[in-house]
C-alpha cells in the first residue's frame, strides 16, 4: 500500500513538473521586436516561419533553443 502511494505522488510530481515546464518554455519565446516598424504579427509570423523552416524539429527538444536563437539574431526578445 505504502509503495503504491509513493508511485501516485511520484507520478502526480512528475506531472507537475512536465506541465510547469512546457509552460514556462511558451512564455520564454519571444514576441516584441526591437524595431517599432517589425513589430507586427504578419513580420512575426514570417519570422517564426523562417526560423521554423531552419531549425526543423529534432525530437530533443534542442531546436526550440535554436528557434529562440535565431528570433533573437532577427530582434525579437
């Protein structure tokens, strides 16, 4: 009974944690350019495409930091 209790909060923290961070990978995407004429959705969304199209998905997760890279090198933070 004891173990099945700890597999049930270990699961439920890993949960947690697995939530937590998807949600703070959304928020750390840039999205305000540093250029007032850049800084709309159709300049963005060209870029995020652009960026996307560079640094196709790895299944590791590493081209989501390739992604934030080159949106930074095009101004957006």
């Amino acid at each position: 009974m004891t173990a099945y209790i700890f597999g049930r909060h270990l699961m439920e923290l890993a949960f947690a944690l697995l939530v937590g961070s998807i949600l703070m990978g959304c928020s750390l995407y840039p999205d305000i350019n540093t250029d007032p004429a850049k800084n709309n959705k159709v300049t963005f969304r060209q870029d995020a495409l652009d960026c996307a199209q560079s640094y196709p998905d790895s299944g590791s997760g590493v081209h989501v930091k390739q992604r934030i890279a080159c949106m930074n090198l095009k101004g957006w933070h």
